[in-house]
C-alpha cells in the first residue's frame, strides 16, 4: 500500500490547494491519502472530495504543535479524526489563536538584525493570516535574496537559539492526545528525528506519549534520511507503537522526497493505516 500520511496545503504552511496536493500525491502512485496542515483542518473536506474523485483512499488528518517539557517543540498527527468534534476544533482554534502575537514578535526581532519587514512580507506568503508561520517567514527571507533557501533561513535565523526563534506555549501534550483521541483519530509522533533530544529524554518522551493514548510514530518521514530508519523503527518496536510513512509534503522541492516517494516500512511494524481502514 502507498500510503502517505502527512502533508499539507496552502491552509497552512504548503504551497499547493488540497485538491492540488490529492492530485499531485495521485501522480506519485499515493492510494492513501491525508491532509495535515498545522492547528487546522479547514482543507479538509475539499482534500477528502478531490482524493475520492481521483479513486485513492483517504482519512483526515491534522498536525497538532505541542510544547513538552521544557520548551520542545514536538508536533503530533491526528489520523482518523472526526473534523467536527468539537473539543478538537476548539483546541486548535485556541492553538491557533497564539500565532499572530508570536508573528509579530519574530519580525520585531529579525528587525533587530537588520532584517525589515518581515511581518508584512511573511503575512503576504500566509494565505490563511490564522497559520502564520516560520515557513511564511522564511519564504519571504529567500524572496528578498537574503538565504538561498528555506533551509538556509532556519540555520541561519529561525531555528531555536537564533535570533527570529521566539519561545511558544502550544498545546500541551496532554490536551492534544485527549482531543485526537476524543474524535476517535490515532495520534501519532511526527518527525521524531527532528527533536534533538538526548535518547533518555526521546525515552521519557514517548512514555510519556504512550501513557497518555497516543500511539503510533513516523518511522519513515522526510526529516531523517532512510539510512535511520532502523533508529525509529526500533522504537517502534519497543513501545509497541503503529509505524508511519510520511513525505509532510509542503511544496514541490522543499525537501528530500515528495508525495508517495518514500520506501517501504521495515516489514515486522504494524502500519498505522490496518487501525483505520
Ligand atoms: P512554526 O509552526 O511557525 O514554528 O513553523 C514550523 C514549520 O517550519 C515546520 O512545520 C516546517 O514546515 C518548517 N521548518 C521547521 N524547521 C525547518 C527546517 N530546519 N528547514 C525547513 N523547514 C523547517
Ligand atoms: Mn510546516
Ligand atoms: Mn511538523
Ligand atoms: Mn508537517
């Protein structure tokens, strides 16, 4: 099955419309769908019509952010969710509710750096003003020729500890699981090999996660390559959590893969996709 299981549309930090991305993802040779955009599910519905006309299958999905611990950042995918549940969609308005504030205080900050702008600038790349983000911010930094590339910005500028990176309480990790699970969805750990946490930490981590219902992980994402693979395959493994095949598409060439080229899960994991077709 080539299932891909976290992407996202202009609703939030892609560059495509969910019908655009369900017909790119087609292309590739994707039969299970998703839309993932962060704290949002508004691509939904049309992501679901388009994924339906095009003869793939498809389970809505949402990428709750989420602040563990002391300030980590860990992002969380709903698979399975009902869109209309209410204590979900109320969270992730309130999830949402925070990114303006942050945003203005990332372009007080860039400007401090002699970087002018960059609010107004990140706010036009932001077709919904409710999701604006660091990609909104760093789109705008490659346009004034100041980064090669998105990448480029957040070493730079954007990635923690740099000068455009401001602290953010998001949902707690707590909140986000009961809301996923509330709405009878899976969730699941996005992109473990972004964290940056020592393995004790990763460990306590995703104890943690498990305890509180969260059950499956990423083990095949576009933010580690597949020679780790085994890393997260074997946690897996340890933590009896569902495995993940995840591209998180967000625009053509803005990472290592795209929709549906991703390789196959080691064979002895349970895919996420057997608990929701
Ligand atoms: P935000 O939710 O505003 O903190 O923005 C997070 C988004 O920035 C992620 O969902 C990615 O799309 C993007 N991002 C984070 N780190 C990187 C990175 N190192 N390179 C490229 N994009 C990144
Ligand atoms: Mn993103
Ligand atoms: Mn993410
Ligand atoms: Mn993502």
């Amino acid at each position: 099955m080539n299932a891909d299981l976290h992407c996202h549309s202009y609703y939030s930090d892609g560059l495509l419309s969910p019908s655009d991305v369900m017909r790119r993802a087609h292309a590739h040779g994707v039969e299970l769908a998703t839309l993932s955009d962060h704290d949002e599910t508004a691509g939904v519905p049309e992501a679901h019509d388009t994924a339906l006309e095009l003869g793939m299958r498809f389970v809505s999905g949402v990428e709750v952010s989420v602040t563990w611990g002391d300030d980590q950042t860990i992002h969380v995918i709903g698979l399975g969710i009902d869109i209309y549940n209410h204590a979900l969609s109320d969270g992730l308005e309130a999830v949402r509710g925070g990114r303006e504030a942050r945003a203005l205080r990332i372009g007080d900050e860039l400007a401090k750096v002699g970087i002018v702008g960059a609010y107004d600038g990140a706010m036009r790349h932001a077709r919904n003003p409710a999701l604006i983000s660091r990609s909104h911010f760093a789109r705008y930094i490659v346009e004034c020729g100041l980064a090669k590339d998105v990448k480029s910005v957040f070493n730079a500028w954007l990635g923690r500890g740099l000068p455009g990176y401001i602290p953010h309480q998001w949902a707690t990790l707590e909140q986000c699981v009961s809301w996923i699970n509330g709405a009878g969805g899976v969730a699941v750990v996005a992109h473990p090999g972004r964290y940056w946490m020592e393995p004790k930490v990763m460990e306590s981590f995703l104890g943690e996660f498990k305890e509180l219902g969260g059950r499956g992980i990423e083990v095949l994402s576009s933010s580690h390559r597949p020679e780790k693979v085994e890393i997260f395959a074997d946690y897996a493994r340890r933590f009896g959590f569902l495995a993940s095949r995840a591209s998180d598409f967000h625009a053509p060439g803005e990472s290592w893969t795209d929709l549906g080229k991703l390789p196959s899960l080691p064979p002895d994991l349970k895919p996420v996709w057997s608990e929701l077709l």
